[in-house]
C-alpha cells in the first residue's frame, strides 16, 4: 500500500489541529483537512483518499448527510467524530456507510491507532488471505483478491470493516467467539467491555448476507457466549 493519504473533517479547528499533529507524529504524512461539508465533498471528489475521519455535527449538512455522497466517489474507509453515543446513532452512522464511530470526547492516541490497524488490515498483507482466496458456503461467495462478495450469485456492498469481519468468520467456520475476542482480532485492539461496535456490525452483517436477519443462519449468536460462523456448505 502506497503511502496513506487522509481527510480530516470537522468544523472545530481545535480538533482539526490535534488530530492532525498526532497523527503526523504518528508517521501520516499525508493528511488534508476540511471546516465543512461542502468543502469535504469537493475534496473527496479530487483527491483519492484512503481514510476520512468525518465529524458528524457539521454546520449545514451533517456527516450523515454527506457520507453517501462520499461513497458515490471514494471507497475511502470513513470514521465517524461525534459526541452522539447511543446505539441508534451508531446504527445510523454505520447504514449511510460508515466503517468505525468513535464517539467524544476521545484519545487522539486512541484515533490514531485504529486509524493505522484498519489501514494495516485493509492494505491485503495478511498472509492467510493471500493463501485463500474463495470462499464458499451454501449462497455466500467470497474472492478476497477482487473483494467481491455475492448471495445467490448477486454482488453484495459491504462497508470495509464488516467485510474484515466477514472474513474472520470465514477463517474461522464453526469457532465461537466471544465479543472481546471478535473485537481484539478484527479491531486490533483491547475489548474495554461497554462497546457495541461488534454487536452492530454483526446486525449489520447479518442484514447484508442472511436471507432472514432476524432468524440468522449464517452468524449464528451462542446465548452468553458470543457468535460463530456455521457455513451451509463446504469452505
């Protein structure tokens, strides 16, 4: 992977200046920033990003408003700013494409380390997706190499981080994980025990691959255990 090039977008310059000198301590070199949403969607437009840090109470038109907008140019990972923590927002956030909401007040130390594990998984070293590279269960195809994903033979739009974990599960058929264990190898990072992240991204898996989301036969939860991935064929 080519040098990351980010987009900042929050209408606070406070912000825009701490995130920006963390992570260029951090080794980013290439960052741009953006005060608005407009000024965001003409920079997504001109420049190929890799990953968008987007506030989402901007002035005028808000994060969730211009996220889709943004996916219709880049397929850029997109992060979520924002003080708004419930459950619904976050849902939101990740149904208009978003790939992680990170909620404030946060860690600048924090931002930039999950900002590098999601570039580091997303750039394709991982050495046991380049031995595989289908994978097949009963309707679901996967091609790691072209990162297609289809159901009964039609294509599937999956945000980047419900793909990665995807491709866990599909590593891993028949393991049950527990929360914690999903967020450490899919996040990279420690599981601190109130976060929600993996139980909306599996909601969101699920009703993206399974033919009933509310009846999973795929991502199947193990009740106070966690989930695993039951294939209806063979990988």
């Amino acid at each position: 992977m080519q040098e990351p090039h980010l987009l900042i977008v929050d209408d606070e310059p406070a912000i825009l200046h701490m995130l920006t000198t963390i992570l260029t301590k951090e080794g980013f070199r290439s960052i741009d920033t953006a005060g608005s949403a407009e000024e965001a969607l003409a920079l997504s437009k001109q420049t190929a990003y890799d990953l968008i840090l987007l506030d989402v109470m901007l002035p005028e038109r808000s994060g969730f408003d211009i996220c889709p907008l943004i996916r219709e140019t880049t397929d850029a990972s997109i992060f979520f700013l924002t003080a708004r923590s419930s459950d619904l927002d976050k849902l939101s956030g990740f149904a208009v494409g978003a790939d992680d909401y990170i909620t404030k007040p946060f860690n600048p130390l924090e931002v930039a380390a999950r900002v590098k594990a999601h570039l580091r998984r997303r750039s394709g070293k991982n050495p046991v997706q380049a031995q595989q590279t289908i994978y097949s269960a009963g309707p679901l195809y996967i091609n790691t190499q072209s990162a297609e994903v289809k159901i009964d033979g039609k294509p599937v739009d999956l945000p980047a981080q419900v793909y990665q974990l995807l491709l866990f599960f599909c590593r891993h058929p028949n393991q049950l994980f527990s929360k914690s264990q999903l967020y450490e190898n899919v996040w990279g990072e420690e599981f601190l025990g109130e976060d929600n992240t993996v139980m909306v991204h599996i909601r969101k898996l699920r009703e993206k691959i399974e033919q009933d989301a509310s009846s999973p036969k795929l991502i199947v939860t193990v009740r106070g255990l966690g989930y695993k991935f039951v294939p209806a064929g063979s990988l």
